[in-house]
C-alpha cells in the first residue's frame, strides 16, 4: 500500500531530525576534545614552564651558581656530557632533566657534578695496584690509556681478556679490589667477572643503562670520546689530589679533541 504524503513527511523530517542531532553531537565531541587539548596544554605548561626557570639552559641548574663545580658548567656543555640517548631506563630517570625537541634525553648537569664527585670519593678509597679501567668502546681508548697513565690504575682497552678476573690458573690472572668500566652494556663481560667475584664496580652509566649490581654510578654521556674525555680527565683530577699522587694533570685539551674551538650549546 502506497504511502501517504503525510507519512513520508514524517519519514523526511525523522531523517532531517537525526541527521541534525549527529552533526549536533559530532560538534559537542569536537568542542569537548578542543578542551581538553587546551587542558592538556595548560597543565604541562605549569609542569613545564617552572622546571625551565629552575633549570634555565639545558640541563643546567640556576643553583649552579650558588654551588662551586668542579669546572665551568660551560665547559661540561662544551663536551656534551649532558646528552643521553633516546631511551631512558627506569634506573636512569631520575638523572634526567628532559627531552629535547629531538628526542635525545638531557642530563642535569649539577647532578652529573656531584655525581662524579661522589665517584671520586668513591675510586679515592682505592689503591691504583688494585683497581682496573675496562673500556671496550673504541671512542674512550686513547682517554682510557691516558688515565691509566696518570692514576696507576691498569687499563683494558679494545678486547677484555676473558678470565682475567675470575681464573685463577691463567697466567695473566690478576687480583682487583675495584672495576671501572665505561659503559656496563659494552663492557659487560668485565661487568660480570666482578659480580661473579663480588668485587664492587664503578660505571659511567648513560640513559639507556641499567645499574643493578654497580656499587657507584657516574650518570652522563658514555658514548662520546668528548664527554669520556671529561669525566676521566676529572675523576684523573680529583683521584691524584685526594690519593696526594704527585704528578701533573695533562689540560683538558689532551684529554678533549679541538677542545678549544668547541662552544657550549645555545
């Protein structure tokens, strides 16, 4: 039976109707999500914005200046001691002061330098005869070798001899009390031997390591030659001055490529 005019009216302006209630509703979603986008906006800028005027430039702490460094907290920029990686473990979040725009994770800087005064105290406990500095990444070679030079404490650069540690019958089998290593992922092998002997490690950890089973933690950059470069030329530092090792520190400069044409960031 055919419809009626009036039926199909009604059936046009049901149509109408619920078309005009889901453009409606589309438009409350909208206005809904435009909220709290600008919510979400709001509260990181109020998490955000007093974190920038504590730290000021990257990484760096307006406390800094009320606290002597060991060096300049430029001259820690300039070796890029501050930039991590873009992977930031549990462990080494809270060394952390933020991300950059691309990506890389920021150290804070004052933390760094009481970090590795913590460390130098720390290696100062220890006779150069019975500690060892393990650095397998190709980067920290040469730095590695020179504050072995420096300290006494005996270097094992490129490959670490298995067993060394933990084998009493080879012939190059030595005794430690301490084992520094450069990175606990590359160096890992020597990382084990001294769980495995209990012997208590000291490790320059970036942000994409973890840190169970080392005793003292030297958080900053440890992949470049740049930042190994700072962090030994100071623990070389403060280790001759607090064991009264009497011999003259080489400048940074030996220790830092081009170190004087290099500028700390923006």
């Amino acid at each position: 039976m055919p419809k009626s005019k009036k039926s199909e009216k009604n059936e046009e302006d049901i149509v109408v109707q619920e078309t005009e209630e889901k453009k409606t509703e589309i438009k409350d979603k909208k206005t809904k999500l435009a909220a709290l986008i600008e919510k979400a906006k709001e509260l990181e800028k109020s998490v955000i914005e007093p974190e920038l005027k504590k730290l000021g430039k990257e990484g760096t702490d307006s406390e800094e200046e009320k606290v002597e460094t060991l060096i300049p907290i430029e001259d820690y920029l300039k070796s890029s001691i501050h930039l991590g990686t873009r992977v930031i473990t549990p462990d080494m979040k809270k060394y952390v002061y933020k991300r950059r725009a691309d990506g890389l994770a920021v150290f804070n800087t004052a933390l760094l330098d009481k970090k590795i005064r913590d460390g130098s105290d720390f290696l100062a406990k220890y006779a150069p005869e019975n500690a060892i500095i393990v650095c397998k990444r190709e980067s920290g070679w040469k730095i590695a070798e020179l504050f072995s030079k420096i300290t006494g404490i005996r270097a094992f650069t490129k490959k670490y001899p298995a067993g060394i540690l933990t084998n009493s019958i080879l012939e190059d089998f030595i005794e430690t009390d301490l084992v520094i290593i450069c990175d606990p992922w590359m160096d890992k092998n020597a990382f084990n031997d001294a769980k495995r002997i209990k012997v208590p490690v000291l490790a320059i950890c970036d942000t994409n390591n973890y840190t169970l089973g080392i005793k003292q933690i030297i958080p900053g950059n440890n992949k470049s030659a740049k930042s190994l470069g700072m962090i030994l030329y100071l623990l070389a530092k403060t280790y001759t001055e607090k064991r009264k090792i009497q011999i003259d520190i080489p400048p940074i400069s030996e220790w830092i490529e081009n170190w004087d044409a290099l500028t700390p960031p923006k």
